[in-house]
C-alpha cells in the first residue's frame, strides 16, 4: 500500500451521484435486495478508479484484470453509511480477495486510507518473509491501526508475500549489477525502467529495499513519477 493521489471526481458520477445514492438507500429502507449499482453506473466508475491506481489494486498493489478482475471498494462499508455508497472518496479499486476479505465490517474510519495519509510511513517490511509489519517507530494506537488494516484486506496471505519477496531479490539484484557495473548496460536501463513504471506492482516493496540498500534518491525519484503522474 502507498499513497494515492485522487482524480476529479469523473463528470459521469457527479451528475448521477444524487439520483445513484438514492437508488441504493431507498432499497434499504424498503428492504428490498438489489445490487448497490447498475451495470451501467459501475462501468461509469470502473475506468477512472483503474486510472487513479495505475491498473493496481490500492491496497495489495496486484494487478488488476489480470490476477483479478477489478472490483469497486468502498472504505466506508456501503451497508454501514450508505450516504456514502457513491461518494468518490469512499471509492477504490480493489481486487477480489482485499474486496472480499474486508466485506462490510464497520471500522469507524480507523483502516488506513491510501488517498488521505502515506501508507509508507505506517509500514515496515519484513525482508525474511514478505510480510507488512507497522513501521517500529509507531506509538501503540497506530500500531494497531495498521494490524487492523493489514488483518481486514488479508495483506499477510502467502502469495503477496511470496510476490513481496520475489520484488525484493529482482531490486537488490537489479542495484547488485548497478554497483559494480562500470558502465550502465542496456539491461540495467531497461529493468530501472520497470522498476520506476507508476503501473509496476509492489511500489512499497520497490521503494523500502531502494531506501534501505542506500539508495533513498531514487526511491523517491519513483515515487514523484507516481504522484505527479509524469
């Protein structure tokens, strides 16, 4: 998870939002089942959500249409305010499992929220096993946050880590290389391209082993293309 910086609001949804939100709670207050959104509405947000996320989900950073189908978030549970059901900033693009996992669980605005603080400074990394850990400079009520938001997206589940780790090996090697490299080959060029893309998953993991091998330049020269959006 790293900090996002949100679009506008897309035109489609604040000239709908009125009418979409009342559709939704209007069912609840007769008790009828509906889904929360039309087919159409959802296709009206599913673009400019891939958008703000570089195509990755925002809180596992997994690519999404690809290991899973993109789904929309809401960080406020639809069931739990749902004034909030078409609000963009209760918005996010998530994949299944993150989705999923959390469902509708009311946590009073205590998860962390990618788009309002910076995930990068609550978090630590665990280079042995992958896993996300609060960052050891934390006092114990935001420590507990971020075990609250690890826990409700299923952060620790065996295939992020085992991807967290894949990042890790690819990025030491990658400044390996670059460190003993007279010159910078092609080869250097082409992976520091990869790894400094905004759609390149695994950020967190990419800019905490760039910062802690030394390298703290370019962690944030990435993190300025992804916040600036080139």
């Amino acid at each position: 998870m790293i900090r996002l910086v949100r679009p506008e609001e897309p035109n489609q949804l604040a000239k709908n939002r009125v009418k979409w939100t009342a559709r939704w709670t209007d069912s609840l207050q007769d008790g009828k089942k509906i889904e929360w959104a039309t087919t159409s509405a959802k296709l009206t947000l599913r673009e400019p959500l891939l958008a703000f996320c570089y195509g990755k989900c925002a809180f596992c950073e997994g690519m999404l249409n690809v290991t899973s189908l993109v789904e929309i978030e809401h960080y406020h549970a639809k069931t739990v305010k749902p004034e909030l059901v078409f609000d963009w900033h209760n918005l996010f693009p998530a994949c299944g499992i993150c989705n999923r996992r959390k469902a509708d669980i009311n946590h009073q605005g205590q998860l962390l929220k990618p788009d309002k603080e910076d995930p990068e400074l609550l978090l630590w990394l665990d280079p042995g096993t992958g896993e996300l850990q609060p960052h050891p400079t934390l006092d114990g009520p935001q420590q507990q946050r971020v075990q609250e938001t690890i826990a409700a997206y299923n952060l620790q589940r065996g295939p992020l880590c085992s991807a967290r780790i894949e990042m890790m090996n690819f990025v030491n090697r990658w400044l390996a290389r670059m460190r003993g490299a007279i010159e910078i080959s092609d080869l250097c060029r082409e992976e520091w391209q990869y790894i400094s893309r905004p759609q390149t998953p695994w950020k967190f993991v990419i800019r905490h082993v760039l910062t802690s091998a030394g390298s703290a330049h370019l962690a944030e020269i990435d993190r300025q293309a992804y916040l600036h959006r080139g």
